[in-house]
C-alpha cells in the first residue's frame, strides 16, 4: 500500500474545488475558505505500500484477519453482496477499545473493495472546508475512515448527514441577503466511523449507519496466531510457548501484542538469543514492569489507589482520575476495559469497586481490609 500526500502528482488535493473554496456549512454561514494547499489526513491507497511501524504488520485482506469471526462474517457478507450490485459498500461504524483493529479493518474494507481508503480523524475535521474538501474528492465507492468520530463537531456532523444519505453536500455560499443554499452531488462512498465511545455518538449519526459492529477483546488462541503471524513478518524465530506468553500480557490487544513483540525481540538481540523461547519473554516483559496478566504500571496505580487509598471502593470516576492525575475519558475508554475483562474492576452506580480477583492480583487476601 501507499500512503500519498495531497501534493503528490496525480492525486486530487483536498480543498480545492470550487465547493471548499466557496465553502460552508448546512444552513450556516462561514467565511469563504482560501484555496488548501496541504491535506492534514493521510490518504492511503488500498493495494500499494504502508510505511510504518503498526503498518507492516497489519493483515491486508479478510482471510489475512485473525479473530472477530462475527464482524468477519458481516462484513464479508456485505462485501459480497455490494461488489456483486456494483455499488458503495452501506457505511460501516466500528466501535470498541483501542488497539482492536478499527482502522485495520477500514483499510481491509477498501482492499477487498478494489478502492481507496482516505484516513481521517475527528480532530483534523476542525472547519468545514476540512470535510468539504474530503468529500467533494471521493471517488466513486471509496472508503472514507473517520477516527474517533465521536469527536466531530456540530458543523461537520450536519455536513455528513446529506453526505451519507444521499451523497449529497448543501453548504450556504455568500453572506447575509445575499446567501444561499447549494446542493453538490457526491460520489456514492462509504464513511467507516471508529469510535472508543459509542455512547458518545449523537443519534441522528449514529442512525445513519448501516453496519454497526463492536470490536471485542482477542483470545489468547487468536493473540497467539497474531504474535506467531507478527513474528514471522518480523523474521523471528520464536517458540509457540513464547509467543503463549506474549498474548497473555498483551490485554487482549493485538497491537499491543506486536509493541511488546518488538521489546522481546530487543531483548533477544542485545542478549544474543537467536531463538526466542518463553523464558526470555517473560524476562523482557517484567523488565518493562508487564506482569503475567499484562496489567502495566498505569493499571496497578489505579487497583493500589482504589484499594488503599479508597478502602476498595465504590469511588467516583471523576474523584479517581484526579488521583491518579489522568483525565476520566482515557481513563473510562482505555484503562479500565481491560480491568473490567478480567473480572479485577466493577462500575456501579455508586462508583468504581475492586473485586476479590483485583486485591489476590495486587498479592491482597480476599477478605483483607484495605
Ligand atoms: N495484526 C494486528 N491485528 C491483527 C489481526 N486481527 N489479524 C492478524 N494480524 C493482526
């Protein structure tokens, strides 16, 4: 695959049609936009090369996707069926925590589609000629990938709901009296949105999906063919215990399976190992303080907070965040799934709580007072 800038030769640049350049937004009125000279979103093009380290690793088409069987059953089917009507795959809005393969899986979409995948994020869609130009420069079927979409603002939100039902663009040209409303016809496309927060995702969006699917945490048979899958991609000889002990400390998490796959083999080759056996991963991964059940510094401050610091809960996000200086989002969205999977945190309406699995894991008798 090949990542192409907006400048290289060939490719259309975001932005510079005659709709960005008089952009606006539905029913609002924003000052004409200059013309773009640069792009903020990576453009990727289904079939040539990723650079890069997550890149390289990354399975291209559905057969190469190890695990999520059911999203692999229902996106298979739809691409099928839609390659087979000659039309734009219905957009897809992929949901889960992250590191799961979200974006992999846009990018898989458009592979088994035949077309372009334009990578973007929320954040990079901050004013409306950012979308306008995105959309206005899809061609026919293409896969637009939208990162945390739950992050949009209410502009481009409005701007993507004509979009995606009927690949159409209103945006408002000219000010005051003078302004008025124009329809640009889109090229048929499909929006894959990636969110670590469903809930967050305003309804009228969400409901303009037609494919919403949740990505869940790996098991460890399918952790351990993604770490034996990695490591041949990386040349390594390493045992299948080894590559065992690697998925049980990944959290369930492919890419943090191929991160920690990396340090191993730092490891290995700073210490001459040539082969790569569970004792040398189990070596490298406590010298980077992952312990047997992949849990991290991060996780353990937070189960030694709530235990000793809250006498094991309940305690509020909020008052708990703020403890462990973090902010509640990163903390709700990427820290406690995994406490969560394994049985080592509860939510409760009164607030966090550590279970009797959480207080053994910190090396806490069960029923010990905090
Ligand atoms: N690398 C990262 N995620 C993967 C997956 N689901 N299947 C195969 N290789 C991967």
């Amino acid at each position: 695959m090949a990542i192409i800038s907006s400048s290289a030769p060939g490719q259309p640049s975001a932005g510079r049609s005659s709709a960005a350049g008089s952009t606006l937004a539905s029913g609002r009125l924003v000052d004409p936009a200059p013309v773009v000279e640069e792009e903020s979103q990576e453009t990727r093009v289904a079939g040539g090369e990723v650079p890069g380290r997550e890149d390289s690793l990354r399975p291209r088409r559905l057969a190469d996707y190890i695990g999520q069987r059911e999203l692999k059953q229902v996106l298979g089917i739809a691409v099928e069926a839609t390659r087979s009507r000659a039309e734009a795959l219905d957009h897809v809005l992929l949901y889960g925590p992250p590191g799961l393969g979200k974006t992999t899986m846009a990018l898989v979409l458009a592979e088994e589609l035949g077309v372009r995948c334009r990578i973007t994020s929320a954040p990079a869609l901050e004013r409306p000629r950012d979308i306008v130009g995105l959309l206005v420069n899809l061609q026919p079927h293409e896969v637009l990938f939208i990162d945390e979409i739950h992050r949009l603002n209410r502009v481009a939100e409005e701007l993507l709901y004509p979009a995606m039902e009927d690949f159409r663009l209103d945006i408002t040209v000219g000010k005051g009296t003078t302004a008025r409303t124009r329809s640009l016809p889109l090229a048929p496309f499909t929006l894959v949105g990636a969110t670590t927060r469903a809930g967050s995702l305003s309804s009228p969006l969400r409901d303009r999906f037609g494919l919403i699917q949740r990505l869940e945490f790996y098991d460890l048979d399918d952790l351990q063919a993604i770490v034996e899958r990695a490591a041949g991609l990386l040349r390594l000889e390493l045992d299948a215990a080894a590559a065992l002990e690697v998925a049980r400390r990944c959290r369930g998490t492919p890419r943090i399976a191929n991160r920690l796959l990396r340090r191993v083999r730092d490891v290995a080759l700073v210490n001459g190992h040539g082969r790569i056996h569970a004792s040398l991963v189990v070596e490298a991964l406590s010298l980077h303080r992952v312990d047997g059940c992949g849990l991290d510094a991060s996780d353990r401050r937070l189960l030694t907070l709530l235990l000793e610091g809250y006498g094991g809960g309940p305690v509020g996000l909020e008052t708990l965040a703020a403890g462990l200086g973090e902010d509640p989002a990163t903390l709700e969205a990427v820290i406690e799934p995994f406490l969560l999977q394994l049985g080592f945190l509860q939510r409760t309406p009164r607030g966090r709580v550590i279970t009797t699995a959480g207080r053994r894991h910190l090396g806490w008798s069960a029923d010990s007072a905090a």
